[in-house]
C-alpha cells in the first residue's frame, strides 16, 4: 500500500534540496528504517547492534551521494524515544555527523493520524517519522558525555539488580522448600552486587568533578540522600539543556494533563508522559520531605489547609521537588531553607 507522506514543508524549516529525512522505527532487536529522498522512498531494516548502525550509515551515505552527488548534504534523523533502545543508535548516528532528534511517541502516533493512516507496520511508523521530522523541524538531540553515558549504565543495572530482587523475594514467599536454597543463595548474590554497583556509581561521581559538584547541591535539599542525586545525575545532562523548571516537571511526567471540552471539565491528572525511573525517585523522596523535613511539612499543612487530598499533595510535593533540584543544579546554590518558609 503506497501512502503519500510529502507534504508541503513549512517555514522554517530545512530548505536545502539535498536534504535526506531517516526515520527510524526503534525496537529491541531491530531498527526498521526509512529515507524520504523527495517524493522517493527507500527502506532498509538492521539489527540494533554497534554492526547494524555500520550497515545503516554505509547505506545512507550511498544514498546521500545518489541523491546530490556530494556526501555531505544535509541527513536529518528521527526515532522515538523508546524505552533505553534508541541511545546507541542515537549516538553512533550523531558522532557520524547527522543532526537526530529524540522525539515523543505521542506526537509521532498523533502525526500519523493527522495523515490518516488505516495500517500500522514497522515500515509504515518509520515513513511517518521521517514525515514528522520533514514537517515539524523537531529540536536536535545532544549526546550525553562518556561520563554520563557510563553513569546512565550503571543506574540502568543498578535498578534491574533491584527488580531482580524483588522478583526473587516474592518467589521465596510461596516457593516449594526444594527451591527456597536456591533463591536465598539468589538473593543473596543480587544483594551483594547491589552494594557492588552502588559502590561503582559512588566512586565514579567521586572521579567526576562536576558531577561531584552536583551531588552536593542535590544533597542540601533536605531529604535527598546518595541513590536519590545518584539517579536524578543520570539525568543531569538533559536537565541543563532545559531552559526552565516546569520543563524539567514535564520531562519526569509531572506536569497536569487538563481535559477540558465544552462544559465537560475532568479533574487534572499527573501527566505521567516522561520517564519513569526520574518519578520514582522523585515519589520516594517526596515522601520523605513531606514527613520528616520542615519544609516539607510546611508544604503539606498549607496544602492540607486549603483541603487538599492526600494523593494530590504528594503529586504537588513531586512537582515542587522537580522545581526546586532543576533551580539548585541550574544557579548553582545548595538548597535555602527561608525561600520555603522554613
């Protein structure tokens, strides 16, 4: 089934001819993808390896050199942000020199329905992507440094350790006494390589100048303690491309989803469009401020005043946080107690 996914660029955008527009469709084993090269198309499937982004390059420079002659014309890439499976192939395609953008796969499902789309395939979702970055121009993705990119790994081991954990305890509750053993020696070994990990991810903060200085910005927040910086440093990259706090709230998923139509008007909800493990972290500390520091009792009695429900107050506590760690990390000054009222 050909579908015409050329529409009419806007202002603004990309005006060189030459300009090439991949659209990838991100999985765990594969990336489907797709070259809008005006109103051709030419599509190609690699595994989601360091060797399959070799082949995706070497067939995309072929193209590019097709299509104007000279190798260096503009490639413009999009891939949605999909669990942890993009990042490699992200970078690898940004250290070549292409601009990629990361972009929310609500909007790319929101673009494909704007073209009415009937079929939804892996090549089908690459062409809408590429679609989506030849018409909205999204913003350019920026790598993370090697020092970030090595304490994202470790805080992405660190937390499966932690569900392997889990898993494993909720197995000994009922497992059959033949397996219990096995499970204890399990356990056992998971919780050692967690104090391992932590220890790993300590000590390369330690090596790390600017992340050390970061971490004790985020330590005089009353409240955060070492996993809690530890995680919200993983992000620490994108949070200093953001230009204000309620960006760094929608990032974690905080901001307010408002349903509003007519005289129908909904309660307000948590979004919950953003990353998950940034929530939380930022849950589990809200809970600690709201019970055990000043200034966050002081917050909740006035939300309590004003009758507030329990669950809305945790949410807003989440969101403050969120406001207040992006304004420590982005000024530059440990946590002042007297602008909230403590």
């Amino acid at each position: 089934m050909d579908i015409d996914f050329s529409p009419a660029k806007p202002e603004g955008a990309d005006t060189q001819a030459a300009a090439l527009y991949l659209g990838i469709d991100v999985s765990k084993a594969k990336l489907d993808c797709a070259v809008m090269m005006g109103s051709k198309w030419r599509d190609k499937s690699v595994a989601n390896t360091p060797a399959g982004f070799r082949s995706l390059i070497h067939w995309v420079e072929g193209l590019r050199e097709k299509a104007a002659g000279e190798p260096r014309s503009i490639v413009r890439v999009g891939m949605e942000a999909t669990n942890v499976y993009w990042e490699a192939c992200a970078q690898a395609l940004s250290e070549t020199g292409y601009r990629v953008s990361v972009v929310n796969p609500a909007l790319i499902k929101a673009h494909a329905q704007s073209l009415g789309l009937r079929v939804k395939t892996d090549r089908v979702d690459a062409r809408a992507i590429a679609s989506f970055c030849r018409e909205r121009n999204p913003a350019p993705w920026t790598p993370l440094s090697a020092s970030e990119q090595a304490l994202r790994a470790l805080m992405l081991r660190h937390n499966a350790l932690m569900q392997m954990k889990t898993q494993e305890s909720n197995r000994l509750e009922t497992a059959a006494a033949a397996a219990q053993t096995s499970l204890r020696e399990h356990i056992a070994w998971l919780e050692a390589e967690l104090k391992r990990i932590a220890a790993q991810i300590k000590q390369h903060i330690d090596d790390d100048p600017t992340l050390k200085g970061k971490r004790e910005l985020l330590v005089s927040i009353p409240g955060v303690g070492e996993r809690t910086s530890s995680t919200i440093l993983s992000f620490v990259g994108h949070i200093e491309r953001m230009d204000n706090a309620k960006q760094f709230a929608a990032f974690g998923g905080l901001n307010p989803a408002l349903k509003e139509s007519g005289t129908m008007k909904a309660k307000a909800r948590m979004s919950k469009a953003g990353h998950a493990a940034l929530r939380r972290a930022l849950y589990m500390h809200a809970m600690v401020a709201l019970h055990h520091t000043v200034w966050g009792k002081i917050y909740k009695e006035r939300l309590q005043a004003n009758h507030k429900p329990a669950k809305l107050i945790i949410g807003a506590m989440m969101r403050k946080l969120a406001h207040v760690i992006f304004g420590v990390l982005k000024s530059g000054k440990p946590f002042d107690p007297h602008l909230h009222g403590a």
